[in-house]
C-alpha cells in the first residue's frame, strides 16, 4: 500500500513540476474518483486504503466494495452522517468498533461480506438498531459468543453463510424478533438442537437457510424452538432417506410451507419418508438433484396441501398409478430429466404406467422435456382434468407417427400448450390433435416429419394461435393446407424444405388473421404475388435465407412480383440472403407501418430513389455486407429520418464528394446506433482512400463545390435564357417586327386616321385572284343591292380604263376604308398580288390601323403557307377580322352577319 502512494506522491511532483495543476489536483484527492450521482457514492474497485473524506457530506450509500480497507475507523465516517446504506464488502477489514453505528444513525444496510471479521462482541452492533440488513458471509467467523446481535431490533435479514460456525447458537437470550431470513449455508453445523435455535423463540422466519452443512442430527423439538418456521432449505445436505424422514418427524405441526431437499441424495422415497409432513400446511418441495429412483407408492400421500412439486434431475423408473397418490393439491409438476436415461435397452428405458397422473386432478402445469420415454400410451395422461400446459420436449425416445390415438389421454384437458419439439415425429396422420379443442400453441418444431400437409392434420384445433413446425424434414403445401386453422396467428416455417408455395389460392389465404409468418431457409425461389394476398395483419415476416432475386429483376418474364404488395401492418421484415441485385422502386409502397428491414447479406448496389419514402416509422435498417457504394439523400433520406439502428457495415464505399458526402454529414449529426462505425465502414474506391474510415472523409472540399454549384445554375439560367430567345424570335419573330413596326410608326406620330365612313368612296377594297371573281361578285353585289350606301371596290368593275394599273391599285386601296383579301390557292400564286397589294395593304394597315384588313379563307389554308406566298399571319389581326366561308349552306347568313361587323367595325388599334 505504502509503495502505490509513494508512487502517486512521486507522480503528482512530477506533475507539479511540469506545472500540470490540474492533474496535479486530480492525484491528490484520490476520493474525487468516485463516481457520485444522487446521493449515491460509488467508490468500488479503487484500490482504496483510506475512508475518502471529501465526498458530499449529504450522501445516503457509499459504495466501499473492492478495495484493500483494513478498518472502518468511526470518525472517518462522521461526515456521512445520513449513509443508510453501506457496502464495505470484498475487503480486509477484520475489526469493527461500536462506534460506527453511532455515527451512523440512520444506516439500514450493513455489507461486510468478503471481510476478515473473526470476532463478534455483544458491543459490536451495539448501536444498530436501525439495521435491516447484515452481511456478513465469507468471513472468518467460528464462534459466536453472549448476544452481538441482540440490540438489532429491527433487523429483517441475517447473512452468515461461508463462516466456520460450528453451531446455529446465535446468542443465549431471545432477540431478532423481526428477523424472516437468516442464512447458514455453508458453515460447520452438524447437529440441530432446540437449546441452539431458542434464541429464535419469537421470531418468524420465512426462510432458514441451512445448506451444504453436513447435518447428521435434527435433535427433537429443534424446530419448534423457532417461534415460527416457514421455510426451510436443506440443499446438498446429505441426508438420505432416513434422515429425511426423521426431519419430517420434526417439522411435523410446524408453519412449514415450503421445504428444499435438492441434492439431499434422497435416492428413495416411503410412504413413511414424508410421514411427518402430515400435520403441515406444506406448499411447496424441491427434490430436485437427489439421484432420486424409486418413488414408494403412497409417498405423497401426506402432502394434500402441495401445489409445487419439484423432481426434475433424478433417476426415476418407474411411475405406477399409486406414485402420486395424494397430490390432489398440486399445480405445478416438473419432470424435467427426472427419468433414468439408460435408453439403449428397452427393458431398463423409464416406464410410466397408464393411469400413473390420475391424482393430479389440479395441475395446470406438466413439464418432462428431456426424458426417454418409449411412447405414450393410451391412459398416459388420463385425470389431469386442469391441465393447461404440456412440455414433451425431447421426452420420447422416437414418437415417429402422431395418429388420431396418441393424444386420447389428454381428451378431457383444457391445454392450451403442447411442446413436442425435439422428439423424432415423422408423420401427423390426420385428427392427430383433434382431441385438443382448446390448444392454443403446438410446437413441433426440430423434428423429422415429411409430408404433404392436406389440411386434415389439424382438424380440430379451433381455438390454435401459435404453430411452430420449423426444422423438419420436408413439407409439402397445398391450398388448403391451413383451411381448418383460420384463427391462427403465429406460423413459424423455418427450414423445413417447403414445395409447392406457388399453389393457387395460396395456402396461407385462410389465415387472415395471422401476425407472425417465418419462412425463412427454404430456398424458395418459385411464388407469386398472390402468397401473401389478405394477410392484412401480418406483422413480422421472415423470408431471409432464400432465393427470391429474380422475382425483383426487371428483367424477370412479366415483369417484377411484387409479393409484399397489401401488407399494410407489416412492422418487420427480413430479406437477409436472397441475391437481391434489384428492387424493384416500388416494392415497399405499401409498407407503411414498417420498423424494421434487413435487407443485408444481398448483392445491392444502386438502389431506386425513394424506395423507402413510405417507411416514415423505420427505426432499423440493415444492408451490411451488400455492394452499395453511395449513400444518397434522395434514396436514404426519408430512411434515416427516425432510425435508431442502422446496419451498413461491410460496404464497398465511394469515398467521393458526389456518393458519400451527405451521408458523412448525417453520420456527425445522428444520434442513431450505429455500431462498428469506426471500424466497418470503410472506402473501397477512389484507391487513395481504400481502407479509409468513411466517418473520418473530409467533406470540407465539398462544400466549397458551394459556390461553383451557384455559378454553375447562374450561367445555366443565362444559357436557357439566351436559347428561350433565339428560339422565340426564331418562332414568333414576325410577330415582334410587325409589332415593332406598328410601334414605330404610331410612335412617330402617324395618328390613327378615324374618317368617318362617309370620307372613304368605298367600304372596302377586296383583293382576290382572277379565278375567285365569280364568287367575289356572287358574294358582294347583293349586298350593295341590299344596302345602298355599302359600297365595294371590285377591281374589274371600278377601275378607270386607261389608268396604270399599280396607280390605280394605290388609289383605290386609299380610298377604300378596308381592305379584304378573299384567299385562295389562286391567290397565294397570283404574283402580282405577292408583291404589291399586299404590301400597300399592310403598310396601310401598320401606319393607320390594324382593324383595316379583313382575310375571308373560302379553303382551308396553313398559316406557313400563307406566311410564305403574301407575308401575312392570321397572328397579325383581330378575330373578328378573320372569317371563313361555311362549307354548309345553313351557316352562310351567319357569316354575312360577321363580314358587316368586320365592315362596321372602327378602325382602330384597340
Ligand atoms: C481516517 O482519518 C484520518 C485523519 O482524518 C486519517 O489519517 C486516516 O488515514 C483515516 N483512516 C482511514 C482508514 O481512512
Ligand atoms: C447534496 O450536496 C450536494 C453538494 O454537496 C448538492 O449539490 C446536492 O443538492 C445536495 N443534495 C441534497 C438532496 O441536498
Ligand atoms: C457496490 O459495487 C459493487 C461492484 O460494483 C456492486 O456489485 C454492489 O452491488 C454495489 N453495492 C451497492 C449497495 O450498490
Ligand atoms: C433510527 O432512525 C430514525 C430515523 O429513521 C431515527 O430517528 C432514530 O434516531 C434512529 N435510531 C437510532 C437508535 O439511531
Ligand atoms: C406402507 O407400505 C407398506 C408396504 O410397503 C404397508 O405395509 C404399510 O401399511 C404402508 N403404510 C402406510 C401408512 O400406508
Ligand atoms: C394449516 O392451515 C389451516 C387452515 O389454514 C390451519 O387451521 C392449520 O392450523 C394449519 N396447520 C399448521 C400445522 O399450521
Ligand atoms: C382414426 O383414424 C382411423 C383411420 O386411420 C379411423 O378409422 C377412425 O375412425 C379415426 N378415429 C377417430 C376418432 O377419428
Ligand atoms: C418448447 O420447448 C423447447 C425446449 O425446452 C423450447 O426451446 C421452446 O421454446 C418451447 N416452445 C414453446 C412454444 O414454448
């Protein structure tokens, strides 16, 4: 001790001289290295020679344990005046003073186990009377002697197990009246006697614990000297049958309710061994670990009052129909092991005759998992009218077929469970169960059976939750496999080499209230899209260990299956295994309460963006070992949102700006689990950073891209913009010059000429091909006879003979208020037309008004034609100044109407 302060000493000049204060601080006060929260002082392992004296004056526990304390002198503990719990054990402390307990009033819990204590005065715990607990196994204490514990009062438990104590004598007086546990295993008591236990005389104890003492005698009345005895352990005491018998003697008319007799090599049993327990209220024994062989008819026969019973770890032979005899009380049963296990001769194998349970009239529970019985025989179970839960784990040497026989004794129990896992079943013949109405769960898992399954195997069972049939040998479905099982629940299908899966219906579609499905390890690779249809509450499904990757390729005939499709509640899934190098990007659309997927041990890579976008209550995700090398916001966002495990070690990272950036950043700020991180996330590309941490990338250079992504979208915009506007004066060019033009023209002062009609000679000028006059003169004459002051300039009635035809053409067009092109394809090849008429028209137009040209199409011609022959776009005027001629007689009256409100209409812009 002296040489680990001399060191600390040293070290902390050390520090000191560097000028290291603050370690300087830390050496010295070795205290401050306990760990204290809520008035709890935690100074264990610490290497502790000294009571820490700098520890908050208010703490209630002190944790002392593990150190090398030799003493607790009581002034060290005056500061601690509220302690009520102290833990001083696993030191060297071999003396204690009175005083302690005076500076500590309050203290409840006193541990001194894995002291040195040898000596125990009647000052000792003199001032302890608020003690509850005292500890003080594994010490070195072999006498005591007067009455050290007398003023403890209040104490409720007393710890001596692992002392030399020769003798139960606790003291000479009474005391420890509140005392209910006192412990005495493992000392050297050999003998009990009442004038050794009458210091007990008022107490009531719940538990007097006397193992592993090699008692020989229990002394008459030694029991009845404790004022009350409720339980009493006797474990590893060797005491054989008669010793037995002869500690029941002494129990007899004691409170005893519970006896332990485990190890006690009890290796038979009497109807006199429990004879004494007669005049008892006994609950439960424990006769567990006696090498137990022979159970004597009658020996319960005293024990009406039993409902635990203990045998399991013995090496029973035989049960005849009288070995439980009297237990009419008992509700627990177990019979784990407890037969003899020489099973390769049939003649020595354990034999349980018909019959051998009916006393059992209240058992609830019945376990013999791991015995060696040959078979069950037709009375077997025959009067357990309570039974509720039967454990045949592993019990039968080879049960091979269950017929609609092998369960008959069970016919009148109400069982709810069945285990039968572990037992060499090879076929279910059908009805096997139908003698269990009310079974809820049956396991049959890890057994060898191969069939088809027709359905019929489980008829019956109207009230199944739960069946496991994992690990069998092979099982074949058909569609009505689970036609009579509808209110099943849980069905585990684990490894059992399952065929058929892609029958039509599926087998599972009467299952519409299953919630657990496993069917995983089956290599399947063949099902369709309806195996899971209507299985509405399914929520754990286990599929890893299979062969599903082709379902998922879009390459896959008819596209990919998607067979999650409908599982609205599924909460966790489990695709570990299956090849998956796709997904589909909507195979979990429907997925929306799911919490848990795995997905790892696949050959993934890219995966679709927002495949998890429906998966907003994800809480773990697992891709470990797959080939993804990007972590992107767009697939992983909405996945990592409310993870609280996430699962990607094992993958060939991109140590790149562009693949794991983001997920670098995700990763600095979460708070979910994520283990291994340091260790199994690590770049495979660029080969720079091969073997690199991807937690450790330094994403700094990537946001510097910041800026240049800003340049990048400005120029961009610019490059769009530039493109939007050639491609519109390209496109609607004419439409910005004519516009321009007309712009220009009224800009610079050309007034829009309102004449009144009356100032023009004509009404309009109508340019028209050679070929059209007929239709202009059928057309325009009428309306002049109609309408006196309507008057039209027809080119070949009104021009002046002898004038130049241009001139004329100008003269007219001025004179006219309007202008009307009737157009043809006569028209767009008349060359004169192209070239002149058009444009006086136009011109006339832009400087005066827009409303002074009307176009009547008497055919159907394209505005690019029309455009190309005479430079006009339908785009340039109004409307109502565009009309065609009806091809249906009933309509032209509509369209002389609109030709005079074209006429009528004001020349005007707008
Ligand atoms: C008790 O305290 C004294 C002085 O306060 C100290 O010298 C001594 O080492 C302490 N003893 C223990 C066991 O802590
Ligand atoms: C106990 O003492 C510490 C400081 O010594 C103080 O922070 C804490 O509040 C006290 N606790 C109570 C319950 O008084
Ligand atoms: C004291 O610490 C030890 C070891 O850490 C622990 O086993 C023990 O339960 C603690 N005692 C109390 C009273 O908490
Ligand atoms: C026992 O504890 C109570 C408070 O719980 C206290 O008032 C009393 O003084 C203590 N008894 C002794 C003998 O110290
Ligand atoms: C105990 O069994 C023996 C025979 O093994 C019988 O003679 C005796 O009457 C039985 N005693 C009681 C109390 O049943
Ligand atoms: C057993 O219990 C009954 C009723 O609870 C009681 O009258 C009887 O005294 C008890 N027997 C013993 C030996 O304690
Ligand atoms: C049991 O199965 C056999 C045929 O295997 C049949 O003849 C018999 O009726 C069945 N018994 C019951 C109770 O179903
Ligand atoms: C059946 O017993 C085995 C072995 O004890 C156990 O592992 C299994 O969980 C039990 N089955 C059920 C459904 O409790």
């Amino acid at each position: 001790m002296k040489g680990g302060i001399m060191s600390q000493s040293l070290l902390c000049h050390i520090c000191c001289f560097l000028g290291l204060l603050p370690f300087w601080i830390q050496c010295t006060s070795s205290a401050s290295r306990c760990a204290v929260q809520h008035e709890v002082a935690d100074c264990s392992h610490l290497k502790l020679t000294q009571i820490p004296d700098d520890l908050p004056a208010n703490i209630t526990v002190l944790n002392l344990t593990h150190n090398q304390l030799r003493k607790l002198p009581p002034a060290n503990f005056t500061r601690y005046s509220q302690l009520t719990i102290l833990d001083a054990g696993f030191n060297s402390i071999s003396k204690l003073e009175p005083e302690l307990c005076q500076k500590l009033p309050l203290l409840e819990i006193l541990n001194l186990q894995h002291n040195e204590l040898s000596q125990l005065s009647d000052k000792t715990f003199i001032f302890c009377q608020n003690l509850t607990e005292l500890h003080l196994r594994y010490n070195l204490i072999h006498k005591i002697q007067n009455n050290p514990f007398k003023n403890l009062k209040n104490l409720f438990k007393l710890d001596l197990s692992h002392n030399g104590l020769s003798s139960t004598k606790l003291g000479t007086e009474l005391q420890l009246e509140n005392l209910q546990e006192l412990l005495l295993s493992n000392n050297k008591i050999h003998v009990l006697t009442r004038e050794e236990l009458d210091f007990l005389g008022n107490s009531s104890l719940k538990k007097l614990e006397l193992s592993s003492n090699q008692i020989k005698e229990f002394s008459p009345g030694c029991f009845h000297a404790i004022g009350k005895l409720f339980g009493l352990s006797l474990n590893n005491a060797q005491l054989g049958p008669s010793l037995t018998e002869n500690l029941c003697q002494e129990l007899s008319n004691t409170s005893i309710q519970t006896l332990s007799l485990s190890g006690a090599q009890l290796y038979r049993t009497s109807n006199t061994t429990f004879a004494g327990l007669k005049q008892t209220n006994l609950t439960m024994l424990d006769l567990s670990y006696n090498g137990l062989n022979a159970i004597g008819n009658d020996s319960f026969a005293w024990l009406p009052h039993l409902e635990y019973l203990f045998l399991e770890y013995n090496n029973i032979i035989h049960l005849s129909p009288r070995s439980f005899y009297g237990l009419f009380n008992v509700r627990y049963l177990t019979l784990r092991c407890s037969f003899t296990k020489q099973s390769n001769s049939l003649a020595l194998s354990p034999k349980i005759d018909d019959f051998s349970f009916q006393w059992l009239t209240c058992l609830e529970y019945l376990n013999m998992d791991n015995n060696n019985f040959p078979g069950i025989k037709s009375n077997m179970f025959t009067g357990l009218t309570q039974l509720r839960y039967l454990s045949l784990a592993n019990s039968f040497t080879s049960l091979q077929t269950l017929t609609n026989k092998t369960f008959v004794s069970l016919a009148h129990s109400p069982l709810l469970m069945l285990n039968l896992t572990r037992n060499k079943i090879s076929k279910i013949e059908r009805g096997a169960f139908s003698w269990l109405g009310h079974l809820k769960v049956l396991d049959l898992g890890i057994n060898d059976i191969g069939q088809e399954l027709t359905g019929q195997e489980w008829r019956g069972l109207e009230n199944i939750v739960e069946i496991y049939l994992s690990y069998n040998k092979y099982l074949q479905l058909t569609s009505s496999s689970f036609a009579l099982v509808p209110s099943l629940r849980q069905l585990m299908l684990r490894r059992v080499a399952l065929k058929n899966l892609d029958s039509s219906p599926s087998p599972f579609r009467p299952l519409a209230n299953m919630t657990i499905l496993d069917l995983s390890n089956n290599n399947i690779a063949n099902i369709n899209d309806e195996l899971l249809e209507g299985l509405d509450r399914l929520e754990i499904l286990d599929l890893q260990h299979n062969n599903l990757a082709r379902l998922w390729k879009q390459a896959n005939p008819g596209g990919p299956v998607n067979f999650l499709k409908g599982l609205s509640h599924l909460h966790i899934l489990n695709l570990e295994s299956n090849g998956f190098d796709e997904i589909p990007a909507e195979a979990f659309k429907d997925l929306l309460q799911l919490k848990s997927i795995n997905l790892g041990l696949n050959n993934l890579n890219i995966l679709p963006p927002s495949i998890f976008d429906k998966q907003a209550s994800l809480k773990s995700l697992s891709l470990q070992k797959n080939l993804i090398t990007s972590v992107e916001k767009d697939v992983f966002g909405p996945a990592f949102r409310n993870l609280s495990n996430l699962d990607m070690r094992f993958n060939p990272f991109d140590c790149t700006c562009e693949s794991i950036a983001w997920f670098v950043t995700w990763l600095n700020a979460t708070h979910t689990n994520i283990s291994e991180l340091s260790s199994h996330y690590l770049c495979n590309t660029p080969p720079q950073y091969h073997g690199f941490p991807v937690m450790l990338f330094d994403i700094s250079p990537c946001k510097d891209s910041a800026p240049f992504k800003l340049f990048f979208m400005v120029n961009t915009s610019i490059l769009l913009s530039f493109i939007f506007i050639v491609l519109c004066i390209h496109f609607e060019g004419w439409r910005i010059s004519f516009y321009w033009n007309v712009l220009v023209h009224r800009a610079l002062g050309f007034k829009e000429m309102d004449r009144q009609p009356e100032q023009f000679d004509y009404v309009a000028y109508i340019i028209h091909a050679y070929e059209d006059r007929d239709w202009v003169w059928e057309n325009f004459s009428p309306m002049e006879e109609q309408d006196r002051t309507l008057r039209f300039c027809l080119e070949e009635r009104d021009f002046q003979a002898g004038v130049l035809e241009l001139e004329a053409i100008v003269n007219s067009i001025k004179r006219s208020r309007k202008t009307i092109f009737v157009i043809t394809q006569h028209l767009l090849k008349d060359p004169l037309c192209k070239r002149f008429k058009v444009h006086q028209a136009v011109q006339k137009a832009i400087e005066q008004n827009l409303d002074s040209i009307i176009l009547i199409f008497l055919e159907e011609i394209p505005d690019y034609k029309l455009n190309h022959a005479l430079c006009l776009r339908r785009g340039m005027f109004k409307s109502h100044c565009i009309l065609n001629w009806p091809v249906q007689k009933e309509r032209k009256n509509a369209f002389h109407h609109k030709l005079q409100v074209a006429l009528g209409s004001r020349n005007s812009v707008h």
